[in-house]
C-alpha cells in the first residue's frame, strides 16, 4: 500500500528516512543508555570499593574519570560527524560505549575501572548530541516541538531513574550489573541503527588541534576543580589554584583563537543566534537547578531521614513520572501554544516546589518529598523542551552539529557547576548555622535547663547527645539554604525567557516551496 504524502504545509525535514519511528527508538534507546550512566553508577560506588580494593575517596575516580573524558570528547562531535558521517559515528560510538560498559563490568582492579570508564565516556560524548541532532534533522520544523519531547524524555528522566535502578541492582544482584545492563540495550541499538539510520554528506572539515587542544584543557580542568574542590578545601589547595587558572587561559586563549583562525575547531558564528545564546544560558541554568537538586536529596534522605537507599530512591521515582508525564503533554501543544509561555510556566512550577522544599523538617513523612518531586518534575518537562525547540529554531542546519555538542557541554558544565555549588554552600552553611545554633543554647533553654546536672559534671553520653541534636538541626538548615539558593536561580533566569524569538512564519498566503527547492537552498548554503 502507498504511503499517504505528507500534508503540504509541513516543509520537508532536512533528512528524509524509511522508518522515521523505529529511528527515533533506536536513538533513544541509545541516548537512554548514556545518559543512565551519569547517575547509575552512584550508589554502587561502595561496593565497588569493598570489591576492587579501593579506598572510598580514591574510588569517586570512577566518577571523575567518565565526567571528564565526556567533558572533553563531546565538542568534537561536530567535526568527527562531518568527518566520518552521523551513521558511521552513532554505530561506532553505541559499539564502544556498550564494549566499554562489558569491561567495567568484569573489572579487577581501580586501574582498570578507571581506564575502561575513561573509554566509556570518550565514546558515551557523541551519543546524545548526535541523537538530537539527528532527531532535528529527520523532523519537519513544525514538529521539531514533538521531536524534542521524545529526546528530553531521555535527557531528563534517564539521571532522576539512574539511583533508583542502581540501588535496585547494586541489592539484589550485584553491583557490576550496573554496567552489564547496557549489553542488551546496546546491542538491540546497533541493530536497529544498521537497519533504518541513513548515510549522511561527509564534509573534509580540517583538524584544529590547536584549538582542540585548549577547550580540551579548559574543560577538562573545569571538571576537575569542580570535582576535586570540595576534597582539596577549595581555594586552601595549591591543586584548585593551577586547575583555575588552567581553566582561565584555556578557554580565553581558545576563544581569542576561534576568533581570529580561519578554520576553527568551533565556529563562533553559531553564538550570533541570539535564540541559541540564550538557550545555552538558560540550559546552563537549568543544569545547575535539576542535577543539584539530585544530588542534595538522596543525603537528606539517608543520612538525616534514615530512610534505607531503595526506598530513598522509590521516593524520587514520581519525579521522573512526572517529567514524562509533562513531556508528553508539551509535545502535544507545541506549535499550538507559544513555546515561551510553556517556559514560563514550567520555571514557575520549578520555583514553586523549591519555595516548598525551603519548608521541609526532620518531623515530616516522605509525602513532601514525592509532591515537591511531582511539581518540579511536571515543571521540567515544560521547560526542557520548549527551551530545546527554541534554542534550535533559528539556527542554520549546517550548525546543527556543533550546535548540539555545544548544548550538550553547556549541560554537563551546568551539572558539574550546581554539584559544587550546592556542596559548597551546604559545607560552609553546616558550620554556620552549627555555631549560630551552639550559641543559642544558654542556661535559660529549656532544652538545656532539664540537662543541666548532666552537662555540669560533664557526662560525655549527655554532651555528645546534645552536639549530635545541634548537627542534626544544622545540617537540615543548610539544605534548606541551598534550596532557597537554588530558587533564586530559577527565578533569575526569567528575563531570559522574554526575550526569546520565536522562529519566522511566512506570509499569509504565500506558495510553499518544493522539497527539491528547500534541499538545493540547503545544499548551497552547506556549501558557502
């Protein structure tokens, strides 16, 4: 039977597939698997010390490792796609990474699971970048909207899912499991892909090593101040010192040189779409808000809760229902409802379940935890996508590629910046709000009046019960400090969304083109 023509006023999508769905399965399922192992991994770390034989702050290098060598690899994303084709790269990328994630899982040694990490992220960086820029590409522009709610599916509920299925693995089988579960998924990935995945145009693009080599160091000493800070003491380390001035001449060098180069290893012209820029900005914000906020729960939960580490994670599990649930809606209403509006209300869902959260207490059940985890990720999904089909509207096809590993690093570097900075802030607030709390405790609280007689003839029991009550309402306090932090991101990143364009329409009226002309309009402006 002939396949129905598409209706006429879609324009055609830049590359025309056979089977556009099992396609966009296939590079979810791989995006799903990558991103999965941001997070997975977590709270298997543990074991994985008792296992290898790894002390528990030389066995973060797991994490470390795989961060850092994605950081660096996912900029040549751009180049090595033109280079060797999207095909060709996806397949070689999704063989590796599931290659890499067999090593980890029958790794002896530290040494090992470093290195293997290492080669798992290398290849891991091209994955969701080149899956969304091929989602963008397959697409015609008035489901763009659409398209990218399936991938934020991937990008948004893979992390949130990530410590629930670890811990789920990690107890009741073992924890290399985390890293063998990919298999399956990797290797269905690649069939699907040999199947349906097109050719694309090879462009010769030539190396800039030069410049390569600066966002490399740049980046990849961004990750490791941000990773290694909190460790080191911060700024009272001579390690954090080098690592940012690294950072500092690395990526300032590296600017200057795409500036003034004549083929350089990213062109800057893609930051002249003011739609992009902003998007970028906004998506560095909203990677400081989402993975922080991942990162600050699962403590409170366990450590100051009590709560056991699957049940810490089932809490967090509606969050990413939630985020699914908004995905599927906004992919509904996209380009029925202006794309900025659907931001605006999802920073103010955002907002809001962090307004709730700066209320929490150590007398509440888990119920807050799930609403607010509810509210924020309902909020997210109306956030991401609009902002991923905003960021890429006005853009040239032609800087699609760069684009997407752009996005995706400016992602990464939000992620690793709201890790730190929640870390940072709750470290510090846990002594101030200690100290405030120590202070208040005179001879006329009742707390203390009814523990006098203990405390004068200094019982040890009765003065360590008092100090581990004091830390306790402390520790509490900072987190609800880093909530309220995190709030007032959220709310700073409004303006941006205002002045965000949506993309040109055409006249009333006006004939729409042929597919042969929109592809001849593309392919010279490739060529230029």
């Amino acid at each position: 039977m002939a396949r129905a023509p598409a209706p006429q006023h879609l324009t055609p999508p830049t590359i025309v597939v056979r089977h556009k769905g099992l396609l966009t399965l296939a590079l979810m399922l791989g995006t799903v698997m990558q991103v999965l192992d941001t997070t997975i991994a977590n709270v298997a770390l543990p074991h994985m010390a008792a296992s290898l034989g790894a002390a528990q702050n030389e066995i973060t290098w797991v994490l470390t490792s795989y961060i850092v060598a994605a950081a660096i690899a996912t900029p040549l994303t751009g180049w090595v796609s033109d280079r060797i084709g999207q095909r060709r790269l996806f397949l070689l990328s999704v063989i590796g990474f599931t290659g890499a994630s067999l090593l980890c899982g029958i790794a002896t040694s530290l040494p090992e699971m470093v290195m293997f990490r290492v080669l798992q992220g290398i290849c891991g960086a091209f994955i969701a970048p080149l899956a969304q820029t091929v989602m963008l590409n397959i697409n015609p522009k008035e489901r763009i909207g659409q398209a990218m709610a399936i991938y934020g599916m991937g990008i948004m509920v893979a992390p949130i899912i990530g410590p629930t299925l670890g811990g789920y693995l990690t107890e009741n089988f073992e924890w290399r499991w985390v890293f063998l579960i990919n298999l399956p998924v990797g290797i269905l990935c690649v069939v699907m892909l040999l199947l349906y995945m097109p050719d694309t145009e090879i462009r010769t693009r030539r190396f800039d090593f030069f410049g390569f080599g600066l966002l490399a160091l740049g980046v990849g000493a961004l990750q490791m101040m941000l990773d290694r800070g909190a460790d080191n003491g911060w700024f009272e380390s001579a390690e954090t010192w080098i690592e940012l001035g690294l950072v500092i001449t690395g990526l300032w060098v590296f600017v200057v040189h795409c500036l003034t180069a004549e083929n350089p290893f990213i062109d800057l012209r893609i930051f002249r779409d003011l739609n992009f820029t902003l998007g970028s900005l906004f998506m560095f914000i909203v990677g400081i808000t989402l993975f922080s906020g991942l990162a600050l729960l699962p403590p409170l939960l366990q450590n100051l809760m009590g709560y056991p580490v699957i049940f810490a994670s089932v809490i967090m599990a509606p969050r990413g229902v939630a985020t699914m649930l908004s995905m599927m809606i906004v992919g509904r209403l996209s380009g029925k409802v202006d794309a900025r509006i659907m931001m605006l209300f999802g920073i103010a869902m955002m907002s809001l379940s962090l307004y709730q959260m700066t209320g929490f207490d150590l007398q509440m059940d888990y119920w807050p935890v799930v609403t607010t985890g509810m509210i924020q990720g309902f909020g997210m999904g109306f956030l991401f996508v609009p902002l991923s089909t905003m960021a890429f509207a006005t853009i040239a096809p032609k800087f699609r590629a760069d684009g997407t590993a752009m996005f995706a690093l400016v992602r990464n570097m939000g992620q690793g910046v709201g890790i730190s900075l929640v870390t940072a802030v709750l470290s510090n607030m846990l002594q101030v709000n200690h100290e405030e709390l120590a202070g208040r405790l005179t001879a006329t609280s009742q707390a203390v009046s009814d523990l006098i007689p203990s405390l004068l003839t200094g019982n040890a029991q009765i003065v360590s019960i008092v100090n581990g009550l004091v830390a306790q309402q402390a520790a509490i306090l900072s987190y609800l400090d880093d909530f309220w932090l995190m709030m007032l991101l959220s709310l700073s990143a409004i303006p941006l969304i205002l002045l965000l364009r949506g993309p040109k329409k055409p006249p009333a009226g006006a004939p729409q083109k042929s597919a042969a002309e929109i592809a001849e309009e593309r392919a010279h402006a490739m060529a230029e």
